[in-house]
C-alpha cells in the first residue's frame, strides 16, 4: 500500500509543475503529467482530453502563461493508486476552485481529472 502523506505530496508536487510557465508551454513535459485518458471541464465550460488541451497550451499563436498561484491545496488518498486534490487558483484575471484526480501508473502520478469553476471574493464566502 502506498503511504497516503507520500501518494498526496507526489500528487501536489505533480500539480504545482502544470502551473509552472515552462511546462504549460512545453508539449513534451506536459505530456509526463497528463494521463492518456485525460478529461477536463474548464472553467470556460468546454470539454478538454489530453491531446485538445496539450495542443490549447503550446500553440504559436496561445498567450503567454500567466503566473499562476495556488492556496488551499487538500488531497487525500482514495485508492492505493488515486489521489483527489482540491485547491484554489489566482492568475490575476480570474479565480478558480479546482479537483483534480491523479492516478498512479507504471510511470509516476498522472492527471487523470480535472475540473475548474470559476469564482469572485463575494462567491467564496465559507469554507464549505
């Protein structure tokens, strides 16, 4: 059985480098965290898999990355190979809550999920 604290760090640690500019621009180092059967609903709605989203992320013509930070991360570990981490997103033009399921492969922690909602200080009220 993986240790829970180990499988979240990894999960966490794994999450932070998809925020990080110079693997949101790189197709080869996105590719090592997004799981082949990758899913996401965005914030903008739109369904996104592994290939739509590697391609949004490194096109010519994409904007620049913007910083991204996160706060509140959470995860707990719901199988010995599924991790869910919850957490909140700031890049400046918006704010997001986001989930997300890291599934454990022959190769590392892959994003297998991920769903983000947008949300304003007057919707955040709470911790529920």
């Amino acid at each position: 059985m993986t240790d829970a604290r180990d499988a979240v760090q990894a999960a966490i640690e794994a999450e932070l480098r998809l925020l990080d500019p110079a693997v949101r621009t790189s197709p080869e180092r996105l590719a090592e965290l997004f799981h082949p059967d990758y899913r996401e609903f965005g914030t903008s709605g739109r369904l996104w898999d592994r290939d739509s989203i590697i391609a949004a992320l490194t096109a010519r013509d994409a904007p620049a990355p913007r910083p991204i930070t996160a706060s509140r991360i959470r995860g707990v570990q719901l199988a010995r190979d599924v991790v869910h981490l919850t957490f909140d997103t700031d890049t400046g033009a918006h704010r997001a809550h986001r989930s997300s399921l890291w599934r454990l492969t022959a190769g590392g922690w892959l994003l297998y999920f991920h769903q983000g909602t947008r949300f304003s200080d007057a919707g955040s009220a709470g911790s529920s």
